[in-house]
C-alpha cells in the first residue's frame, strides 16, 4: 500500500528499523574498500558505501566517515599519512569484505583477519588490496564537518589508478559487466549489475 | 594489462576520455531525481548520482551540486524555498530521467519537457515524481564548499518518505529487487540490480 511515512511516524519506528530504512533509502551504493597505515606501518581496511565523484579535474573523490565517538583508524591514519586507497568490492570475494566492517579495537590488521592481501605500488604509500580489479590512490585534500550529525566528508584527490586498462572502453567507461564490481543496498545486500541501458 | 596510471598520466589524457574514466570509478552509483520548485511554483526536476546517507538519527541524505559557474536551477530553488524531493529512478523510465540531465536554461519545466508527472503530498512542498516508487521529502540543512573545485554538499533532513511499505520487510530493508530502481555508472550507463547475497 502506497503510504506517507512523515516525520511523526519516522520517529516513532523501532530504532534499528529505522537505522536499516534510512540506509536503504538512496538506492543503491558502491561497494569500496579504504586502504591505510597509520604512521608505523599498520595497515587498516574498512568497507565504505558512501564514496561519490567530485570532480574530474582536479580528479576529486570523496565519502563520508561516520561521527568519531569511537576510534576510527580510516580518519586517524588518512590524517596521520595523508594517503588512502580506494579499492572496489568483487563477487568473488564479498563476505571478505563485509566482514572488514563495523570493527573497531582489534590487533590484527583487517588484511590478515580477513584474508585479503595488502599490496604496495611504487607510487603511492597506502596499501591497495591485491584482490580488487580497480584499486585508487588519493592524498587527503579537505574535509568537513557535517553540523547536523557530527559525520565528516572527506575529500580525496586521485594519484593513481591501478587496473586492467582492458575494462576501459574507447571513451574511458569502463566495463562494470567485465569487471565485477558489486552494489550494496541497506548495510548488508549485494547486488552485481546487469546492463539495461546506454544513453 | 594491469597498468599504473599515475598523475602525469592522468592529467595528459584526452578531456573528455578523462571525466568518463573519472566519473567510472567510483562503481555503482544512486540514480535519483531531484524535485523543486522557485518562489513562484516553476517546478524543476534534475538527475542526480550522488546522493549518499548521511545518518539515520536525525536521518539525512546529501548529495553534490557542481559549481556555480553557470545557473543551478535545484541548488537556487532549494536554498529559495528550503525543501526538496528525492526520487528514484526506475527501469521502465530511464530515458525520460537521462533527459533531466545537463539541462539548463529553459522555458518549460522538465517535466513537462521529458513527461513525467509533478506529484504534491498534503506535508511537503516539493514536488515527487508520481512515477517513481520511492520518493522521500527533505528539508535543507547545510551546504559544504569543496574548496579543491567549488562543488558543494547539501544536506537534507528527511520528512517525508512516500512509497508502498509493502517493499519494506520486517528488518526495514527495502527489497530493490522488486522495487525495480536503477544505478548509474559513469555519465549514462544503467543497470538493474540481481542479488548476489545478503550477510
């Protein structure tokens, strides 16, 4: 049944229904891995849905780093090193990646507690992941504090880009068909895509 | 080939190669409409690909606006009236929602020009898209300058969600499968979503 949910009845709903409602209402998200170290060489990886395009010149990528009322060692070592890596998600190895989310304290490096391979280019210091068919490398540019809920975008400028230049069409698309990527809706369904059109 | 791109590489690629490689890499992308309209009641409807989740209590949405180097209709009309809408795109509409984007000056609202249907709920001023299946209705919060090229981030708080609870389940997540959305990749690539696997 069609029905208005208004700010009264938004309210009212079961806290982690709502939590689960509202994450699902943009549809769908990409599905990123962010690689990084702190200053020692600790290396950290965590799933993020919210990474969006900024711009294309300067290349500018950016996404969003829930409140820090907890350690968050994306933001400390982002901030520590003033690198990351962007890597996207594959089907193959989904479950891998979900479990790099939702940890905090820990003494293992999210690489080895799930089985993922860390990987260093020449030109850039934060880790790509090895298993990932396109992996990014940014430097930290800026970030800002959202007022209303104390979350932060950060912005990233890209520095490289390592993946097969096969998957890039002749006008720079690349094939997500071919490459694998998947989608994420809500916090936990994934989905690959299936082309249904070209404009 | 696996090939490193670095930032020389990058900068000296074809313009317009450049901004489709760009806007692929982040993956799968949201594919909403925006709905306003001015103080006068002209409406206006743009696409966007950048809306994330921002939180869920309060709950809020943001999105990118590019720069304001020529008239942004969405971003004039938000910050006149305060409000907007956010509707998803669907598969048996994505060419009239691909027609919404890149417009600027014109007579006729785009609705009217690409023939969906301004849609008015009794608590929201903003105009939905009558055909879209879930339409959510947003206060204006704040906005964010990306120093690095003059876009900006606006934050909507969410009042109103309008769509047919049936394609919620008992956990809050909304079942994309049937509710037929679309994603984005790059400037004009859609796909429809097969799940793969829930965690």
């Amino acid at each position: 049944m069609i029905k208005s949910t208004d700010k009264t009845a938004l309210e009212a709903l079961d806290k982690r229904y709502r939590i689960r409602l509202i994450n699902s209402l943009n549809g769908y998200k990409s599905a990123n891995l962010i690689g990084t170290t702190d200053q020692s060489g600790n290396e950290n990886l965590a799933l993020f849905s919210s990474v969006i395009h900024l711009g294309s010149d300067p290349p500018l990528l950016g996404f969003k780093m829930r409140p820090l009322t907890v350690p968050r060692h994306t933001y400390e070592n982002i901030k520590e090193t003033g690198v990351f890596t962007i890597n996207h998600v594959h089907q193959d190895w989904i479950t891998k990646a979900h479990a790099c989310a939702g940890k905090q304290a820990k003494e293992l490096s999210e690489f080895k507690d799930v089985g993922l391979t860390p990987e260093y280019s020449q030109g850039h210091k934060a880790p790509y992941v090895k298993e990932s068919m396109i992996k990014i490398g940014l430097h930290f540019v800026e970030e800002h504090f959202i007022k209303a809920n104390g979350t932060i975008i950060i912005v990233g400028q890209i520095d490289e880009i390592v993946m097969d230049t096969d998957l890039i069409d002749e006008n720079g698309d690349i094939d997500f068909g071919t490459a694998g990527g998947v989608t994420i809706t809500g916090l936990n369904h994934y989905w690959r895509g299936v082309k249904v059109l070209s404009k």
